[in-house]
DNA sequence: CCGTTTGGCTAATGTCAATAGCTAAAGCTG
DNA sequence: CAGCTTTAGCTATTGACATTAGCCAAACGG
C-alpha cells in the first residue's frame, strides 16, 4: 500500500485507518515508525534482488547488465515507495538487514566479474554502475526529467554509454 | 545551518530555538515548513549553480566536465542538505523556482555542447550526466558506499567513463 | 508627532508517534 | 474440559510539531 501514497506520507494513522484499526493497535504487529521502515527496507531490498537476480540468470557480460539495468529501472518504477526503502542504509548492527543488503550489491558485482577486474578496480565498477542505475531512476521517479524526450531512450542510452566505458575500464587512470 | 542536522530534521521548533525565539514568530519570516522548504531550493539551486558555472569558465569539453562534476561533487559533500533542497522539483506555476531549476539544467547543456549533440541525442546526454553525477554524490552522501576504497578515485574514475562513453555517444543506438 | 509597518509574544488547535494499562477471544496444556 | 497464556484489539494520555488567531511594543516615515 505505501506505494500509492509514498514513502514520506505513509503515516501510522493512515496505515491504521486503511487497515480498518485504531492506530495504537498496530504496536502490537510493529515496533515504531523506524522498525516499520526497516521492515519495509529489508523486504524491498529482497524482493528486488530477486527481481535481479532473475533477470541476470543465464546471461553474462553487457546482455546481463542490460537485462539487469532494465529489470531495475522498470522495479523502481513499478513501486516507488519501495524503491526509496530498498536505499535506506541499514543500522549498524542490524545483521539481517545488512545481509540482505549485501546481496544486492554482489549481485552486481557477479554481473560485473565477465569484465576481470581485480581489487579497487571492480570497486570502482561497482560504485558506477549503481551509481549510474540509481541516479537515472532517482531522478525519473521524482520527476526531474521534465522535457517530452523518451526517458527510454535515454536509460537505453546511458546503460549502453556505460557498458562502452566498461569495455575500457582498465587503464582509464592512465589515460587523462 | 540546516547541513548540520540534515534536511528532514530541520524542525521550526529547534529553528526558533536555535535563533531565540519562540516558534510561531518564525511565521513573520516564513510562509509555512513547505515555503521554507522552496526558500532553502530556490537559494541552493542558485548556490550551486554559480558554483558550477565557475568551475567551467575558461575550459570546454572534456576538461570542463570534468571540472564541473568535481565542483558538484565537492558542493554537495560540503552542504549535504543544501544539495538534498536543491534536488525539490518546482511547484508547478512557481516561476522563480522553474527559472533557477532550468538555469542548472542550462549550465550542463553548455558544457556538452562541445560534443556536437543534436536533439534528443542532446537531451540524452543533458540526462545520463546528470544521473552520473547525482547518483554517485546521492549514494556516497547517503554512506552506501561501505567498502574501504577511496571514493575520490572511483568518482575520478566514473567521470572519465561518462567522458568516454559522449566521445562514442552519437550512433552509440545502432551498435547493440 | 502620529500612524503604520515590523517582529515579536501567548494561547489554542489539530495531527501524529508513542506508552500504559485494560480486555476479550484464541490457543494450548494437562 | 478447565485453566493459563498469548494475541490483538481497545481507550486514555502524553509530547513533539506545524499552524492560526489575536495582542503589543518598538522602529520608522510622513
């Protein structure tokens, strides 16, 4: 349900009113408005996981990134709310959530290894690619690309630019 | 003063508090927590804007953007909330907010017009910059960055790849 | 010198998260 | 089955916050 109202407007009250219960009733099922956006964060970082993993699986290299990208981009904007919970950072100490939010994160770097970097280099891959995914979904969802041109294109188009700056990942450091 | 405790904590009690006064003279300066909000925008869109016209004055093409990107960067790590304010749409019909938004916006289109981009191949490159840029700067703000790796350099690195990849941009669609 | 603007104030309201303490039904357990 | 316990709701209350109404005094301009 957060989804229709967004992340910032999903309110105990609401939440209790939508649920057809007074709004004390629900400490009973979560902890505080914190633990239930922890709840909320953990679960959406699974399912979209999921929603990666399924659609790396039996692709490799710039095919399994673009499908990757794709399924991620389409994810986020499918439920916006949870997009935004899926970024939240887990509190220190929260081993569930820190598991799970690991996951993520090497699922990107399995869809990355086809390229052979080593230490700091992958790193840095890892930091683009999300960074690159996260920020044109960012933007889209929060209406930031205003003009008529086919946001489409445009993520087609940045996941490819990607991609050739990959290809020559390697020795980018050199080459000033 | 809204850096230090972060955008969404900035209350008009700890406001007042902060300036010595009681929280609803605050109304006499103000015109809501939502106007404050669009104030805080206006002012950091503007902000950096003039940064990142700065820092591209006297340099074009890739020597500019990258000048520009470390600009942006280094504004935001050093007003964190500032640069949260500066990412708000404008309300629609709110012309000041609109002109200041699109004189950002204008700024990037500058830069890239070295590249010789035409239409939505413009447009496209005016987007996948800005994702770039916001995604890395969203991410490491947020800390999603845990490993130990030196940001710097993945963020080096990630403006070069966005380099790379406008050198190869025009026809970038047909090659699969 | 007087009216007006400016910028503060107290008092009050409404929304929200959160806590305490009560109660009835459901589910076990012997 | 009888009795204890867990579960899941409830009312009442508190405290933080935004917001509005209405008051007042100092500064300021003719």
């Amino acid at each position: 349900m957060a989804d229709e109202v967004g992340l910032a407007k999903l309110t105990l009250a609401a939440l209790a009113d939508r649920l057809g219960v007074r709004q004390p009733s629900l400490y009973k099922h979560i902890d505080s408005m914190a633990g239930l956006q922890r709840d909320m964060a953990v679960h959406a970082k699974r399912d979209l996981g999921g929603v990666l993993a399924r659609a790396s699986v039996g692709r490799s290299g710039a095919d399994a990134i673009s499908s990757m990208s794709h399924a991620y981009r389409d994810w986020a904007r499918a439920h916006p709310a949870r997009y935004e919970a899926s970024n939240l950072m887990p509190a220190p100490g929260d081993v569930e959530d820190e598991a799970v939010s690991l996951e993520a994160v090497q699922l990107i770097a399995d869809v990355l290894a086809a390229y052979n970097l080593e230490g700091d280099d992958a790193i840095d891959a890892i930091r683009a690619f999300r960074a690159t995914l996260h920020g044109f979904v960012s933007l889209e969802t929060s209406g930031s690309f205003a003009l008529a041109a086919d946001v489409d294109r445009s993520f087609d188009r940045l996941v490819r630019g990607f991609i050739a700056a990959l290809a020559q990942w390697t020795g980018d450091t050199a080459a000033s």
